[in-house]
C-alpha cells in the first residue's frame, strides 16, 4: 500500500521549517507554527501514477483531509515509472510532494526528505491489490484459471514461510538495497 507523504522543501523556507510526527498528527514547526500542511504544498507540483488511480484518490483524500483540494491548491504532474520514478522526481525538486509506498517512503526519509503523514491515519484499509478475471473467460480457461489459483498461493506461503528469502527477492526485483527489501518483507507480512 501506498502510505507515506513526502515532500522536497527546497526552496521553501527549509532552515526555517521543520516536519516531524507527534502522535498521528503532523506539525510544522520553525519561525511559525503550523498544524496542517497546506502552507507547505500550497500552489506546488504533486507527483502520481496517474490522475485518476488508486493511489491518487488516497493521497486526493488525505489531502483533503488536511485543508487542501486539487485543483484549488496544488496541480497533479504524472509522472511516469512508479514509485521510483516519483523518488528521482522529488530529490530533483521536479516535484514538491508525492506519494510513496513501502520501502521508498522509508528511503525518501534516510536521504534526507521530509515525511509529512501517512495515509493510514485517513484510510486505514484499502485493498490496493487484487486479481480479476472475465467471468465468462474463467468458465472457457477453467484448467488456466486453477493453476493460476495454485501458483498465487504457494507463492504467498512462501512470502510467509521464507521471510529472509522475499527480502532478499524483494529487494533484488526492485533494486533497492538489502535492509530495504526487509522493510518492504516485513511490511507486506504484516499487512
């Protein structure tokens, strides 16, 4: 699940500002005090997959939560590649926040970006994920449609029963480092 907010402030009163969680809530502290993010993101750029995605309408929701609405406060730049690619986007200053999922959020932060939420304190479950299939091509690929059954849940019995091994798959496949195809392991696991 996609659950943290980043953001570059570069350029935005940096030395004067700065972000960190107290208990599930988000303040801005610095030459003056802030309770919500919209004086940080007002009138930026915001990275996404896309404009009208399930990622989009978390981080649009949250967001809103927080006092800001699109396109009122901020524009939405899709940007192209995932994840990684909104990384890249908000460590060149392409972009002034964008929505990360596990483990990028958690890089974002060790490179020196600043977490502003997560949208778990809005949507605390969401099914991000899942596989669909015609019904009416299910009935004519039945066999198919069995095996692939099969496949999905030895895999997922491996993720639970082989947890040092997804890490070390996970973080080959996205090409992250070790400790962080751990973090993405765990968090999987444990959601």
């Amino acid at each position: 699940m996609f659950d943290r907010l980043v953001v570059n402030l570069a350029g935005r009163r940096k030395r004067h500002l700065t972000v960190h969680r107290q208990s599930k809530h988000l303040r801005v502290v610095g030459g003056f005090f802030v309770e919500h993010i919209e004086f940080i993101l007002k009138g930026t750029r915001i990275g996404v997959a896309s404009l009208t995605g399930g990622a989009t309408s978390i981080l649009v929701s949250y967001l809103k939560t927080k006092g800001l609405q699109h396109p009122r406060d901020f524009n939405m730049v899709i940007i192209s590649g995932g994840t990684p690619a909104r990384l890249t986007a908000l460590e060149s200053g392409a972009i002034a926040a964008g929505i990360l999922g596990i483990p990028f959020g958690d890089m974002a932060i060790d490179r020196g970006l600043n977490k502003l939420g997560d949208t778990t304190e809005v949507i605390s479950h969401y099914q991000f994920n899942a596989v669909n299939v015609s019904p009416a091509w299910a009935e004519r690929n039945r066999s198919t449609v069995v095996k692939f059954i099969k496949a999905h849940i030895r895999s997922l019995r491996w993720i639970y029963e082989s947890p040092d091994q997804t890490a070390d798959f996970l973080a080959k496949e996205l090409g992250v480092k070790p400790p962080y195809g751990k973090v993405g392991a765990e968090y999987y696991i444990r959601n």
